[in-house]
C-alpha cells in the first residue's frame, strides 16, 4: 500500500478525541476519496500524514515503510503533499516565486519557470510563470498549488475539497489531472462532500463518522445514496429528483425588485454593476458565480450593508431608502450572511437572545424600555422545538454549538419573522449532509409559505435542486439566466468562466 494508517487515534485538550482508531488503506496509482460529516476527523487524520500533527496512538506506514513525522517538511520530504482549501499562495508574487518558496535550493526564478512550463505541460496544468498570482483565477491559482507538490516529487498527494471554487469544466479539467497522476503511479486523497464528483472520480471511499472508520468499499459497488447513508447513519435527500412539493410562485406578487443597481466592491471585479433582479412570492432564484464575482457584494447591498453608488430596491413594492439593516428588517427583508457566526449571530450571546436579536425592541418582546423576559423565552422554547436546535438548553452560549445547529438558530429568527424576501449567502457552505438537508428544507418551507428567496451559492447542485431560475454573475453583471427545465450545466459552467455569447442563454 502506499498509505498504511493502523489505529490512528488522536486527542485533543478537553477530551475531545478527533481520531479513533482510524485505519485509511490508499493503493498506488488510486484515487482514493475520503468522506465524512464536519467533525467526523478527515481533517485530523489528513494533518496526521501530513506532519502538521501527531497521532497519540496507531502507525503510518509509506509504501511498507514505518514513518514518523515531526513537521510538513519531513512529509514533503518522504512524498505526501496536501493542496488546502484555502491556498497558501503570496499573492504579491510572481507563480515562479512562489513555486521556490519553501523548495530549499537556489532562488532561480527561470528554471523554476521552465520546471511550471514543463510539467503544466505534462499535466494540462498550464499557467504563466512570470503573471503576479493576485492576477489569476481561483482555478489557476490551484494548478500553481498542485505544480508545486508536482514538482517536489510528491508521490502521495491530498486535495482538501479541491472544487468548491471551480467551474463544472474547471472540476473536469482536475478530476482529468487527477487521472494523469494516478497513471504514473501517484496516490491521491480526495477530500469532498460532493458526492457525485467521488463518484465520478474515485476508485475506492473511505468513510469516516464520529472520528472512527465506518468502511471502505469499492466506488463502482455503490450509489450515492449508500455513501449518503454511511455518512449520516439515514438516508438523505440531496438532488433535484428528490424533492418533493415544490413551492409555487406567485405571479401576482412581486417581493424583491432590483433595478440598475450598482455598488463599490473590494475589487473592481466583485463590484455590481447594473445589475437588474426580480423576485416574486414563493420563488426560490439562485445567483451563482465563482467566488469574488460580486455576488457577496450584492446581497449585502440589496440588505443595505453596502452602500449602493447607484439603482433602487424595491421590497413587496416599498422602496428602500439606504438607511441600513433595521430599514430592511422593517421592510420585510430577511438576510443569513455568509459568516453566520461573525456578521449573523453574536458568539458569546446564548441562544434565546439571539433568537430575539431583531425583536427585542418591539412588542411583544418588549414594553416601552422593559424586556419581557417570559415572551422572550417562550419565542426561544418554540423555536428549537421546531426547526429541531440540539442544543443544551436556550441559555448555552451560541458558540459552542455545531455549525448546522448555529445556522438553524440564524433560520429560525430570520424565517420566523415571516419576511417578504429571505437572502441566503451560501447557507450551507461548512456544514455536513444531514445539516444541508435540513437547511435546504427550511428554505423550501418558508418559500412554500411565500417567501421569496434569494438564494447565494457556489454550488450548482444545490442551485439545480432547488431553484426555479438560476441567475449566472461574471465580474459584478449578469451573465444568463436560466428556467427551470432549462438549466444546462455546461452553459451555466461556460458563462461562470466568463465565456459569453449565443450559447450562454437560456
């Protein structure tokens, strides 16, 4: 085997054991996709063959070898490297320059650059050498990262949730890569919760659950479904095809209008530009884009914490007026940001003042200046009950909840108010497949009570499976939009890349 990990148990102050006794089998020349919820130890285990920790009990093995690893650098020295989900790139750099960071010989920036000429070329992994990295896209910044570990002779590499910022073709082009390593004989670790893509790509899975090895089993043996149910213990409802008792728009009702709107973003990439939008009562529209396109940026300008440069918002036909976050509440305007825990919620807070958060200052939660603490509790009591918050009790503070239950507590308070419109920034971004299940049947739910909802996602799986219209955002504009019945993943991918023309709409 190329990997051998036996009873890999690791622990952590406070008693938490992340890894227990773990057993991870990966041959050479496989790709070998490791799944698991949030906390199920994927992490733990990747940065145990990875040097970043060492594991308290069990051994690692490298092609039959005994190894012990005290840093990154004895890993990388032995042929294990990882290319994180969130790169560790010096943007200011040139790729040649990064490509000699931490390599250990001589700073010689030309035959570094023939070296990423070379093996991009071997790969399909090309990139300009001498282009600052601030200058590329997310998926070139990502061939930078994986020419690296090429380069540094890694015979084993881990790819942490490597298409989570990657256009459908941009995905193809890697899982392509992935294939042309494995032929020389490489191993590699795919790390994703995205099913279809482990099954498309994967020779073997391993799932992991509550830091233990569930089973590995053969990717061709098995469906979605089955890993689905490994991963959570139940089954789970997660394509388009699943989903029952879709909510029906109404026509009459116009409850988010957006016209001309433009904004200053930290870019001039992710600025809006003006950008027309319209959503009706019970319709669920979906604005996807790779990250850093200005899809962040419009949300949080619709809501008002942008200030817009230009266009006017409308609520259920009332415009909104730029005085802020309590203007929109008040308008009927309900937001989940993207950071739940940093821009949503307050950490320290417990629950049941979070849950009043937005109501606190008006009856029947309070009475002129005095809080009443018993409305306020018995709001707090109803909602855990029922969006299901597995919690302690309503006055354990927020964060030391599990991140689908801190996004039920952010569900909870902005559907239960009952909004006209209900913008949702990447609601399941971070969270397992049970918890995504549950968010994205909250979301249904409060459309089928109509709500319009305002769907943000880098996920077009979750786009397709839940949205009527799909709205495609490239540098601040609208690209396309797509139907229901219309949507066309190649199109949709192609107009994400910034290919525009006839053969983007829909």
């Amino acid at each position: 085997m190329a990997v051998s990990m036996r009873g890999i148990t690791k622990r952590f102050a406070g008693g938490v054991v992340a890894n227990d006794g773990v057993d991870l089998d990966v041959a050479p020349g496989e790709v070998h996709a490791l799944l698991g919820e949030n906390g199920a130890g994927k992490s733990t285990l990747s940065n145990v063959l990875t040097g970043l920790y060492r594991q308290d009990e069990g051994t690692v093995s490298l092609f039959g070898k005994p190894v012990s690893f005290s840093s990154p650098k004895d890993a990388i020295a032995a042929g294990v490297a990882m290319v994180h989900q969130h790169f560790r790139l010096v943007t200011k750099f040139t790729v040649a320059e990064n490509f000699l960071l931490g390599s250990g010989g001589s700073f010689d920036a030309k035959n570094a650059a023939e070296r990423i000429t070379a093996l991009g070329k071997e790969y399909g992994l090309e990139v300009d050498p001498n282009a600052n990295v601030w200058e590329l896209s997310v998926g070139e910044q990502q061939r930078v990262e994986i020419l690296k570990a090429l380069d540094r002779r890694a015979k084993i590499l881990i790819l942490d949730e490597p298409t989570a910022v990657l256009t459908p073709q941009e995905a193809d082009a890697l899982f392509a890569t992935m294939r042309r390593m494995t032929e020389d004989g490489r191993s590699v670790i795919f790390i994703s919760h995205k099913l279809h893509e482990v099954m498309k790509v994967s020779d073997r899975v391993t799932t992991l659950r509550d830091g233990r090895t569930v089973g590995t089993v053969v990717t061709k043996d098995v469906t979605s479904a089955d890993l689905a149910r490994q991963m959570v213990g139940r089954s789970v409802v997660f394509s388009e095809d699943d989903v029952e008792d879709r909510p029906e728009v109404d026509p009459s009702r116009l409850v988010l209008d957006v016209l001309g709107l433009s904004a200053v973003g930290v870019r001039p990439q992710s600025s809006p530009k003006s950008v027309d939008l319209q959503v009706k009562a019970g319709e669920i529209v979906a604005i996807c884009g790779v990250s850093g396109n200005g899809q962040r940026e419009l949300a949080a300008s619709i809501y008002g914490l942008l200030k817009r440069t230009s266009g006017t918002v409308k609520v259920n036909g009332v415009e909104s007026k730029q005085k802020g976050p309590r203007e929109s509440t008040a308008l009927g305007l309900a937001f989940i940001p993207e950071d739940r825990l940093k821009t949503g919620l307050s950490a320290s807070l417990p629950i049941k003042s979070n849950l009043a958060l937005k109501g606190y200052r008006f009856a029947p939660m309070s009475s002129g200046p005095f809080l009443k603490h018993k409305v306020i509790k018995a709001n707090a009591e109803e909602k855990v009950k029922r969006y299901g918050i597995k919690c302690p009790g309503i006055d354990t503070p927020t964060r030391v909840l599990s991140g689908g239950n801190v996004q039920k507590v952010l569900l909870a308070r902005e559907i239960g108010a009952n909004p006209h419109i209900l913008i949702a920034s990447t609601p399941t971004r971070g969270l397992d497949v049970g918890a995504i299940e549950t968010v994205r049947s909250l979301l249904m739910e409060a459309a089928r009570n109509g709500t319009g909802v305002l769907l943000i996602t880098e996920d077009l799986d979750e786009a397709m499976a839940l949205a009527h219209r799909l709205v495609v955002m490239f540098e601040g504009r609208i690209a396309g939009e797509f139907h229901r019945g219309d949507f066309n993943i190649e199109k949709i991918g192609l107009l994400m890349g910034g290919h525009s023309g006839e053969d983007g709409a829909a």
